[in-house]
C-alpha cells in the first residue's frame, strides 16, 4: 500500500474513533444499545429516533430515556453533565495557538486537522439530523415521568439531570443512587461537592457517602474523591498521602483531571508522585488521546498540552531518569491500557 492510501486508511479509522467517542458523549450515561451508539455515530438520528419510539411505545423504559436524551440533545441542550461543569468551571480551557500548531511534526499536524474537520462536521451534521428526527416531546416526557414514578433507576437519573431546581434533582437522584444507579451516585456526589465548594457544608456526610459509593465503579468519581481527600473538602485535613492512590488509578483509567491534581501536590510534600512518574502518566494520557478517546473537540488541545508537559517534565530529568520515564510509560500502557480504553469507550 502506498503512503497516501495508508494515510487515507489511518485518516479513515481515527474518524470512525472520534464518531464513535463523539456519540457517546451525545448519549452520555444512558442505557443505550451498540445499535443505537452505531447510528448516532453515523448522525443518523432519525432511524435511531424511529428505533427507540418503536421499543418504548412497547414499554422499553431504557428505550425511553435515550429518546428523551436525544430529544433533550436536539433541543439544543449540551450533551454533558450539570454538576461536573460546574465542579470543571473554575479551569481554563484549553487553547490552540497557531504558532504552536505551526511547529508541530507533520503526522500531528494531520491529525489535528483531521479532527477539527470532525468536529465541524459533527455540529452541522447532527443539527442536519435533529432537523429530520420525528420525536413526540409530551409522550417521551409522559412516559419518563411514569417509569421514574415507578422506579426506574434510568428514568429517575434523567428526570433528575434535566430538572433546574436542585432540589428535584437531588430527590431522583437520590432515589437511583440508593436503587444502585452508578451515574445517579456520581452526578449526585459531584452536585454536592459542588454546593460544598460554594460553602454550603450541610449536606457534607451525604457527598462523602456518595464520593466512596461511586467510586468503587466510577473512575470520575474516583477522582474526585481524591480531589475531595487531596483539597480537604471531606471535612479532614488535606491528605495528599490518601489521595494520591486514588489520583493515580483514575489517571490510569483514563482521567485526566487527576493528573493535573497529582501535578498540582508540593514537590516537598512526601506523598508526591516523582518526575518519573508523572512523565509517565503523561504519557499514558498522551496515548490515550492519539487514539482519539477524548474525542474530536478535544483531541488538539489536549496534543499541545501533554507534549508541553512531557516536555517540561523531561528538561527536570536526567538523561536515565528519562529514559526510566519512558520504561515507566511503556510499562503502564502495556498494563492498563486495554482497560481505559474500554472506559473511554474507545477499544
């Protein structure tokens, strides 16, 4: 095969990748099929939309709550989690200058092309397809309200994320996180670690119960009870030297965010990780992310940002202390590769 047909193979597969991550992010904590996660990656929504009515008119009740999330989509609403945004307010988002772009090695450069080409054709193309979708707004709601009155963890969550009063939403959560909802238990725990960074303390037993229940099945929630133990907002001391277990199996799994934490620990603190280490957790978030698992909005910032890092983790190493980092990065990937990418959604 020449070069140009393996770059158009790889071009290919690395947009079915993105397509994929992109739809599930659209569909994000429901109890959607392959099928439907396959159509919404192709942007068909209206046969997916046709699909989903045909099972809940059937009394599917899972059916009934990726058609509201869909609905919900196509309205115009964002596809991701209240109180995780509101936890990630405070963080700069990540930029692209063009005179960085300009100095990146060729292969890189395609690739970031290649997904910001994805990610405008994702928007056009999934307004296109909203546009098409034949939904019954009061009959998917009516339905909806009905299984979460009956007690359908599913139901409950999503009544609970599209509901503007906190208070609405913390009863069906709730109500799903005890029935063992994982989602629920997360957003849950993330709504009130958020009060709890506001300063409202009163609900501070309810989120360290929920922060250790979803943690157990949720690399977020994981990072976020090390954010919790690492910040003090348990109502403890800061505990860097529990946090940093914590941190570093999310990261492992494929959470970003608890790398800036680890990051962010005193290098004169004992608990913190070395320089070896977290070159190579970088890396192992940097490969992460050439597969495309963080999916086509975010694939070139988080390119910039994890060689800017690896670049500046190893100007602090000696030259064996480089190359045990990279051993390190090896070995890591080599362990818990499969694993994040199978919660990534991107195997």
């Amino acid at each position: 095969m020449d070069p140009a047909s393996q770059n158009a193979a790889a071009d290919a597969e690395f947009i079915k990748q993105l397509q994929r991550v992109g739809a599930r992010r659209v569909l994000e904590d429901t109890p959607y099929s392959a099928e439907t996660l396959d159509l919404v990656a192709k942007t068909r929504i209206a046969d997916a939309v046709e699909q989903l009515e045909a099972k809940a008119v059937l009394g599917n009740r899972d059916a009934n709550v990726v058609l509201a999330r869909l609905n919900w989509v196509c309205e115009g609403n964002d596809a991701t989690n209240q109180s995780a945004e509101s936890l990630d307010a405070t963080r700069a988002p990540l930029e692209m200058p063009q005179g960085e772009l300009d100095q990146l090695p060729a292969a890189l450069r395609r690739r970031i092309e290649v997904s910001r080409m994805v990610e405008q054709r994702e928007r056009a193309n999934l307004s296109r397809a909203c546009g098409e979708a034949q939904f019954d707004p009061v009959a998917i709601d009516v339905r909806l309200r009905d299984a979460a009155e009956a007690g359908h963890e599913a139901s409950l969550w999503e009544v609970g994320r599209r509901s503007l009063d906190p208070a609405v939403r913390h009863k069906n959560w709730l109500s799903a996180a005890m029935l063992g909802y994982v989602p629920a238990q997360v957003g849950l725990a993330e709504s009130l670690m958020a009060e709890n960074l506001k300063g409202d303390r009163r609900n501070r037993g309810r989120m360290n119960f929920w922060l250790e229940a979803a943690a157990r099945q949720s690399p977020r929630a994981l990072m976020r009870q090390g954010e919790c133990r690492l910040n003090g907002c348990n109502a403890q001391p800061p505990d860097a030297e529990s946090a940093v277990p914590l941190l570093r199996e999310a990261a492992v799994q494929g959470e970003s965010g608890a790398f800036a934490a680890l990051e962010s620990i005193s290098t004169g603190d004992p608990a913190a990780p070395s320089d070896v280490e977290l070159y190579g957790l970088q890396s192992f978030l940097q490969q992460l992310n050439e597969l495309g698992c963080y999916g086509a909005a975010n694939f070139g910032p988080r390119a910039l940002e994890s060689r800017q890092s690896l670049h500046e983790i190893g100007n602090r190493l000696s030259p064996g202390g480089l190359d045990d980092a990279k051993a390190q990065a090896g070995a890591l990937w080599r362990e818990h590769g499969l694993k994040a990418r199978q919660v990534r959604g991107c195997d």
